[in-house]
C-alpha cells in the first residue's frame, strides 16, 4: 500500500512539473520561471523525502548544488534586485532559454533518482572480491600516505600564487603527476571518516581539522573542491556515524553563515587581490542588507549559468557534438588516447567557446552542448545512476565486505564536484579508483596467506 502511495504521488508531482513547465513555456516570462524554478526545488526535496525518508541524500544533495550553482545568481537577482552579471553577456531570450532548460533537466533527472533508488531494500552488493575492515584501514593509511604531502604542497602554492599574482593565474598551474597523487588524499579522508563508525571523537577530529584547512585552501581563490569536500565528509558522516537532529541543524546553520562570510571575504580577495582587515571588516559591517555573506555567496555561486548559457549561444544553429565529450572522457583512459580522438578540445568543452578563460565546468552546459535540448533526457541516465549510487552506499553500510565501500569512496567527492565541473574528470577518478583497488586486493592477499600459514602452524602444533 505504502509503495502505490508512493506511486501514486511520484506520478501527481511529475504531472505537476510537466504542467508548470509549459506554463513558463507559454509566458515566456524570466521571474516566473524562476519562481517555478523554486517551486521546483522544494517538490524534489519533498519526493527525495519521502522516498528516501530523510532530506539529507545524495540525490538531493546534487540537486541542491545544481541549483545554487545555475540558478543562485539569478534567484538574487530578481529577489533583491542587485545585478546577475549576466544580462550584459547574455540576451534576454538566452537566458529565457537557459532557464527552460535548467527546470526540464532537473524534472528528467528526479525522474532518474526516483527510478534508481526505488528498490534500496532489495538491492544486495554481489562481488567476488573480498575485502575486510583490517585491510582497508591499511589501505586508507597509505592512501593518506601519499596524498597527503602533494595535496599540501600544492594547496600552498594556489594560495601563493593568488596572494602574489592574480587568481587566473592559478587556473593555468599544472602539476602534473602530483596532482594525481593528490587525489589519493581525497580517497583516503574518506575512508578514514567511513572507518570511523565505531569511533565517533575520530570522525569529527578528521572533518573539523579537513574542514579548516580547506576553508584555508580557498584563499587561493578557488572554492568548489573545498566545498565539495566538506560536503562530502557531511554527506558520509551522517549517513554512516551519526544522526541528523535538532542540535546539528542549528549547528549546520551557524557553519553555513560563517562559511558564508569566509567565501564572501574570499571573494574579496580574488577581486581586489588583497587580503586585509579593513577588506574583511566592510562585509562585517553590511550586516544583512543587499550585500550579506549568503547573498554574496549565492551571487557568486550562481555563476556556472554563465557556462550554460555560453553553450546555448555558441552551439545554436550549429551541428551539436553527440556525445562527443563523453565518449573522448572513457577513451582517454586508455594510454596514447589522443590517437582515438580527433579533437581534445571536446574533453573540456567550453575550450570550444569564445571568452572561456575564466570560465569553469557546468554538467548542464555539457549536456546542452552534447545534445541540445535532448540533453535533458540524458539528465534522466544521470539521475538514474545517482539513484543508484545510493542505494550501493546504503547496502554496503550493512556489509562486512568493504568491497563496495571503496568504489563508494573513490567516487563520492567526482560525484559531488561534477555539478561544476566536466565528465572528463572522472576518468582520472576511474584510474585511482583501480589503484586503490589493487592495493587493497594485494593487501588482502597477503593476509590471507599469512592468516593461512599461522592457521597451518597452529594446525600442526596442535597434532603434536
């Protein structure tokens, strides 16, 4: 009976969606669209609620970001009244267009989620490998092992090179194989947080020293990596250790403004290239008008409707790339991949466009890019995979083989991140996640072997 209610309801707000969409269609209006856009949000919170029995899920999480991040500069800016930044870039029916399209993907891609993680409790992780919490905990340690110092040492020359040059000059830096080190640290926090189950005082010591270093991290300018991955140790945190409740919402609400205010101080920062007190007691002083922290944040968050909009300008009227981006992304695992394809510009497709230098990734203007307006639909196969990434994290909360805990892991932060950023990144996500994979197969190899051989020698000791 519960599941047909469900039904039942998945179906009246779908129906409800499709109907507000050809409204904003008909009207043509922006403000309409965006408060449709809104009301949007607030029924897929609803559904992922009641579906999921808790707000604070993965699929929702994605959400929510792809909506800061597309739609928070232009909510403010028809809210409050202060400038989108885009209307002077932009024309008035591309950004319509934008909308439209924002509002159609995100209906496809509830769709996804609803569909993906409709059988949770039946859904049962079969794998051959084994992997035990011993093993993984070596695994984690020397994940961290070698994350770590790359991951420091370039975090520290972001922040020198924003303080003494300028920020776009830290998007050009390349580090080349320490970057991909680096991403063993992202794997290994993780972890460390996921093993922490039966030690609570841990969990928290990791999140609370992790989180301050990343809001350090973000005086080089950049902030969607830190963000990401403090939401992603939330995300793990609460799912796996503890329980949401009244103390840590009004916690978390407290952690939003202040994180709030150190994006907006850092915005400062990248803006004017200085970092002062005068600088950080402005903002202070503002106090909740026009200019508050959260709005200077959705501001400046809401930037990423800039890349889809640039998508919809520069592929109008022209032959789109079919898929073009995703496919050079898989292939570019393979070694000498530059073979296969004919054009790298499509692994990062806004090298494509006119004025892409300060720009950064968008999945949605990816999907536009790719397929236009049937981009939408390929929102539904995202939706459906987030869907079931979930459920693989709720069943392998409840199993002894840590198996699926590392592909979990390996991916959780790619995940989180791909609301501003490209696919092509998770195919370097895919090769550390086979890294880590060996790693633990190897060590769990060798202690089975030991475990055999002492279990032998007891065997015959025992005899005599």
């Amino acid at each position: 009976m519960r599941t047909e209610r469900k039904d039942y309801l998945f179906v009246i707000v779908g129906l409800m969606q499709a109907v507000l969409f050809l409204l904003c269609v008909l009207l043509n209006d922006i403000k309409f669209c965006l408060v449709i856009s809104l009301l949007q949000f607030f029924l897929s919170g609803l559904i992922i609620f009641k579906l999921n029995g808790t707000i604070f899920s993965f699929g929702f999480i994605f959400l929510s970001l792809s909506y800061i991040l597309h739609m928070g500069r232009l909510v403010v800016s028809q809210i409050i009244g202060v400038e989108d930044g885009f209307s002077n870039q932009l024309s008035e029916q591309t950004i319509k267009d934008g909308i439209l399209f924002f509002i159609l993907c995100h209906m496809f891609l509830l769709m996804g989620i609803c569909f993906g993680m409709r059988k949770k409790h039946k859904y049962i992780i079969k794998n051959k490998i084994i992997i035990d919490k011993v093993t993984y905990w070596r695994v984690t340690l020397v994940l961290l092992v070698i994350g770590i110092i790359p991951r420091i040492y370039i975090d520290v020359h972001q922040i020198r090179t924003q303080l003494y040059g300028d920020y776009l000059l830290t998007l050009k830096q390349q580090y080349g194989v320490l970057s991909i080190l680096a991403q063993f640290f992202y794997v290994g926090i993780l972890s460390f947080i996921y093993l922490c189950d039966d030690r609570k005082w841990m969990a928290k010591v990791a999140i609370t020293v992790t989180t301050i270093w990343e809001c350090i991290t973000m005086l080089s300018g950049g902030r969607i990596y830190a963000v990401s991955l403090i939401v992603s140790m939330i995300y793990i945190y609460f799912n796996r250790i503890d329980r949401v409740c009244a103390r840590s919402i009004v916690l978390g609400l407290v952690g939003i403004y202040v994180l709030s205010f150190l994006l907006s101080t850092i915005f400062v920062v990248r803006v004017n290239g200085s970092f002062n007190v005068k600088d950080i007691s402005d903002i202070a002083k503002k106090g909740i008008d026009k200019s508050n922290p959260i709005v200077s944040v959705m501001q400046e968050f809401g930037g990423t409707f800039m890349t889809l909009g640039l998508s919809i300008v520069n592929t109008k009227g022209h032959s789109f790339a079919c898929g073009r981006s995703y496919l050079s992304s898989l292939l570019s695992i393979v070694p000498a991949y530059e073979k296969y394809i004919a054009n790298t510009d499509d692994l990062i497709f806004i090298r494509t466009f006119a004025r892409s230098s300060y720009l950064g990734g968008s999945w949605l203007g990816e999907a536009y890019y790719n397929f236009s307006w049937f981009g939408s639909l390929f929102c539904c196969i995202i939706g459906w995979l987030l869907g079931r990434f979930e459920t693989i994290f709720i069943s392998v909360k409840e199993s002894d083989n840590y198996c699926g805990a590392i592909f979990v892991m390996s991916f959780v932060f790619y995940i989180v991140i791909y609301t501003r950023d490209y696919f092509y990144k998770f195919t370097t996500t895919i090769q550390v996640y086979l890294v880590v994979l060996f790693i633990a197969v190897f060590f769990q190899s060798i202690r089975n072997v030991s475990k055999r051989y002492v279990n032998e020698k007891l065997r015959i000791t025992q005899k005599r």
